[in-house]
C-alpha cells in the first residue's frame, strides 16, 4: 500500500446536536488551548446534474471560512483515509454519541 503526497482526514464531531462529518488537508493542535484547528476542506466534485444537497449546505456553511477550531472535547474521531467521501451532518438523538457537558449539574441545595 503507497501512501498519497498529501494525506486527507475525516473529522467527525458534534456541534449543536449535529454530528458532522467532514475531510480536510490539514489538521493540528490549536495554540488556543484544548481545541484543535481543521483547515483546506475537501468537498466533493460536482458531477452532472446529481447534487448532494446534505453536502451542498456543508460547504455553504464552510464557504470563505480559512479555519475552524473545533473543541477536542467536541471531537468523536480523525481517520487518516485514502480519498475523500462525502462530508454530511447528521441528528446525535439516537446514536451512541452523546457529547460532554460544560456545567456541571446544579444538584438540589441544603436548607441549612
């Protein structure tokens, strides 16, 4: 098995009850403390007249946008793949998923 020049990941994390799924070029450790940086988006070619509508609103969504620091307690999995799928988004409700909480829960207060 050869190795590509220029290796392409698959993201997945969760963002608002999403799971998105997306490729990029580039991926590394944020200077800014526990997030990582997800740069060079790999979105798939148009072909013919078939449109992925779920992968057209992804790369609106990502239009113009050089970078995206995402939070590593956000993050499900980076899979280093041969080519590029289709990115896509999809409900967290009803998967195995379930992202971590920012608050800590406020447990019922002690009278006295």
């Amino acid at each position: 098995m050869t190795k590509s020049a220029d290796p392409v990941f698959r993201v997945q994390f969760v963002s608002q009850d999403k799971v998105y799924e997306l490729f990029a070029k580039q991926i590394y450790s944020s200077d800014l403390y526990g997030f990582i940086e997800v740069e060079e988006f790999v979105f798939g070619e148009r072909s013919g007249l078939l449109v992925d509508p779920a992968e057209e609103k992804l790369k609106n969504e990502f239009q113009g946008v050089k970078r995206s620091y995402v939070p590593m307690h956000a993050v499900i999995r980076i899979d280093e793949v041969e080519d590029s799928g289709t990115a896509r988004i999809r409900d967290a409700k009803g998967s195995n998923v379930t992202p971590l909480s920012m608050v800590p829960p406020i447990g019922p207060r002690d009278p006295g």
